[in-house]
C-alpha cells in the first residue's frame, strides 16, 4: 500500500469512501458495461488483520485506445491515465509515469489486473448505482498555535516497520527488533525509536476505543518490554476514517485514540493523511493536523509527532506550529536510487525550516533492504545525514550485512545528522557531481560530493567554497574514517559511480 501513499485530492470534497465496508447506495447508475472497459468495477480485497472485508471500486472510460479513471480504497483514491488495447489496459497515477500503477486484461466480463505492481485482483461489474457512502464531514478546529513539546532537539532516530515488514508486522516481531537494536548497538548510537506503521489496528470497541488486532494482544505490556530495554515506542494513525492500507484512522476520535496511545506509553505518532484525502481539501491539513497535535498536548505525555501528508499544503511552513517535531516532504521512498535521490532532492524549498525540535522528513531509510549497491546506502546515509533528516532505520535489524551495520552505525556520519545546529543542507550541481555543504555547530563544515554518473570520476573540493572562517585546519573523510590533507587549498579523491566523498572540513 505504501507504494500507492499519495492521495489524489482532486475530487476530494465530493469523494466518498467505505467505513462500513459493504454498504449499498442507490444513485446515478454509471456501468456500461459490454461496451469495453467504461463503467464502475468492484472488488473485494483480501481480508483486514482484524477481520474486515475492504472493497474497492474503479471506474473507467475509455475513449478509443484512451482510458482514464480513478481508483478509490478504504484508504485512499487515485487518478489515473492511461491506455488500452484489445483487452489489455495499463494505467498510471498522476505521481508515476514510468511504471504503470495499474495493469489487467478484460476476461468474459471480469477484469484481472495487478495494482502496484504486486497486488493482484478481479473486478466485476458494480450494481447499478453502488458505490462508496459519503462520509459526514467534520469541521475541523480554528487555527491556533500548539506549542513545542520540546522533543527531538535533533532529528529523531530509530527504525520503523514498513518499508521491509509492511503488513507483517505484529509484537513479537517488534519485541525481537528491539532486543536486536540493543544487541547491534543500534540504541547506544542513538537508534531510540521502534515505531509500529499501518496494519496494527483492530476495531473500535461500544465506547469507540481503538483496539489493537490480533497480532498486537497487549500494546501497553508491549511498551513496557521496550521501555525496559532503554527504547521508546511509536505507533501510527490517520486523520481520516481509514488508514492508507485501510484500517480504522482516527477520524472522529482524535482526542480519545491520543489518550488511548499516552495509556499505552506510546512516545512516538506518524500521522498519516491517507483517507483524510477524500474528506478534506488541502487548505484544512493545518487545522487537521491541528487537532492531533493540541489532543497530544492534552494527554500530558510527551510524544514525538510526525506529520506524514507527503509535503503537501507546504507543510514546512506550519508544520511546527501545528506541534509536529517532523514533517513527511515527499511520496513513499522505494528502495532504488532514483527514488531515494528525488526524495532528497526535493528537500531544496523546506530547508530554511529545519531546526531544532521540528524537521523536514523526506521518508524512512531503506538502506540494507537489498535494491541498492552499497556504494548508494553510503550516499542515502550521508545525504540524510546532510540534510538533518530523521534517521529511521527501515531494515530487518535482527539480520545485517556487515556493510549495512557499518553503514547504519557510521557515527562519524550519526553525528553530522545530529548536530545540534541543525542546519539543512541544499545540493549545488556542476556536471555529474552534486556538492552538499552542511554547517555545524562547532564552526566546521561537513561536505558530501555525490557522483551522479555512470563511471567513476575525480572530485575536487575547494575550501574556499565551503564558506568556512579561515583556511582548513584539518579534513577527515568519514567513511574512510581517516584523515586527509588539503593541499593548496583542495582536496581531491576519486569517487565511484553513485557513491559519496563525505568530508568533514575544520578551519583553523
Ligand atoms: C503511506 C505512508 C507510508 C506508510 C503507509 C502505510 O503510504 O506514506 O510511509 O505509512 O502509508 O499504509
């Protein structure tokens, strides 16, 4: 699900959305089918964690070899665009034009298609005016400032369940992940947080209390195995009434479900925007995230809030005075070069807004989890290091190349994330290489000069480009963890295709 995060808002006022799971509504009737792929499909997806059954419905038109629609889940709604020929159909989303998000064939009245690429489903002809029942809208808050909660001086760090597990997480994996961060020494270099993603909700109890699911029997005993090994815990929720893979959200129980995680000994909530997307427009995600961040104040505990609306509605610009420590500034980071360097790449407008206590997020670490030589871990750790992301660990901790734990645990470059400055670094591009310069608290510089191209080249650092106070005192490299020597005023190093030179620079 997390391949498909963003929320298209385009129709979001009039979108509609399933909480009750099957429920029949008789309106406008839209099929038409017989005459190709237009008209509205429905399928049933495999069942939920905690027993519900979630539908979706996709409706298409398609003009000729044209084909255009829009897909809408419990979790979520997508536009999409595409084409079709004989009974083969692709689609794209509006985020992703190079792999398709939708792919089937129209077979004897049914359509069997793939959806993100591994998810695969048959769809049949919806009834006659069925579709998703309107959700009632909630008036979100007048804006008022939520005061800092004085967490995350500098960017948080721990690991997170979803960019490997998924849907496979439950307690004892995470009670396992955590006595693995204590024994990798993953906690002794900062890796504080163990943060349960989607999928661990259950349903609501005759007082509307969220309950875990099946996989999660007892969050609160949970908490305490992980607060007695030295970690914290963080959880995950929804503004909408359903979450982006479809579980209960907290719409309508904002200040109940923040109580509900402060009685558990929750230090740690993603809120994430999903089906929030077909309720609200994006000129209501302040208020929206408002709401959870005073609810958060309220409990009297103090929890990490990480806003996850995938950057938009600017959220640099207010995401600190809604009460968030950490802001989502992209779609879902894959594990591939391209994405991860489009996610750090779009940090350039939201780096003035980083600093102590609220920070720019530009998605979980993927380093270790296989699509990625070592050389681009290197550059994926150095660049969120350079930009003063939060350093979530998305890995399986239990089990680590000695490259991954070398890479996760380099604290020459922990440090360069975690300087208490927290400046936010922006690349300067000259050809294949890409210069980023980060200020540190102590007056020195870190510089990561990453090679964009094919092959290997040369790279030169200049000092007096690195805006330090005097000539350079002394260099280290960090990740050969050794000294080395300006002369004549540069430095140069031959740097491999896709790897770093990541340089910490002292002036005298
Ligand atoms: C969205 C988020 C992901 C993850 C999934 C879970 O896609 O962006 O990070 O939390 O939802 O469903």
């Amino acid at each position: 699900m997390g391949d498909f995060g963003l929320i298209n808002l385009r129709n979001a006022r009039s979108g509609v959305l399933c909480w009750l799971l099957v429920v029949i509504a008789f309106t406008v009737v839209v099929p038409a089918h017989g005459q190709g792929l237009s008209g509205t499909w429905k399928y049933s997806g495999k069942p939920l964690d905690n027993g519900e059954t979630p539908i979706s419905f996709l409706q298409l038109k398609q003009n000729g070899s044209d084909l255009t629609g829009s897909l809408t889940t419990l979790g979520y709604a997508e536009e999409l665009r595409g084409s079709a020929v004989g009974n083969h159909f692709q689609l794209f989303s509006s985020w992703n034009k190079e792999k398709p998000f939708l792919t089937g064939d129209l077979v004897n009245g049914e359509l069997h298609a793939t959806v993100g690429g591994h998810h695969t489903f048959v769809a049949q002809p919806a009834s006659p005016g069925e579709h998703m029942p309107v959700v009632p809208y909630i008036v979100p808050p007048p804006i008022h400032d939520v005061p800092q909660n004085g967490l995350a001086k500098t960017p948080p760090m721990g690991w997170n369940s979803w960019n490997l597990f998924e849907g496979r997480v439950d307690d004892k994996l995470v009670r396992d992940i955590a006595d693995a961060m204590v024994s990798s020494g993953m906690r002794d270099a900062g890796y504080l947080y163990v943060n349960i993603d989607d999928t661990w909700e259950g349903v609501r109890d005759a007082q509307g209390n969220i309950q875990p699911n099946s996989k999660f029997p007892d969050m609160k005993a949970l908490a305490d195995y992980v607060h007695s090994k030295g970690l914290k815990l963080g959880i995950y929720s929804s503004p909408g009434p359903r979450t982006c893979a479809g579980y209960p959200g907290s719409y309508g129980h904002v200040e109940q479900d923040a109580r509900t995680f402060a009685s558990w000994g929750i230090d740690y909530l993603k809120y994430d925007w999903c089906s929030a997307g077909l309720i609200y427009r994006d000129s209501e995600l302040r208020p929206v995230y408002q709401e959870m961040g005073a609810a958060l104040e309220a409990t009297g505990r103090t929890i990490v809030y990480s806003q996850c609306e995938y950057g938009r509605g600017q959220v640099q610009t207010w995401g600190a005075r809604v009460g968030a420590n950490l802001w989502r500034t992209t779609g879902d980071i894959q594990d591939n070069w391209t994405s991860m360097m489009s996610n750090v790449e779009k940090q350039v407008p939201t780096a003035p807004y980083a600093g102590p206590g609220h920070w720019n997020d530009p998605d979980m670490l993927e380093i270790g989890n296989g699509g990625m030589t070592d050389d681009e871990y290197r550059t994926h750790m150095s660049l969120w290091a350079l930009v003063a992301a939060p350093l979530l660990a998305g890995n399986d901790i239990r089990n680590m190349s000695d490259a991954t734990r070398a890479i996760l645990l380099n604290k020459e470059v922990i440090a360069v994330d975690q300087d208490p400055l927290g400046k936010q670094a922006s690349p300067v591009k000259d050809g294949n290489f890409e210069t980023w310069i980060k200020h540190l608290a102590d007056g020195s510089v870190a510089v990561g000069v990453v090679n964009l191209g094919p092959s290997g080249a040369q790279a030169t650092v200049t000092a007096n480009e690195l805006g330090l106070s005097g000539p350079v005192k002394e260099a280290r490299d960090l990740w050969l963890h050794q000294d080395v020597s300006f002369k004549n005023g540069s430095y140069t190093a031959n740097v491999a295709s896709h790897a770093v030179l990541l340089l910490k620079v002292t002036a005298k």
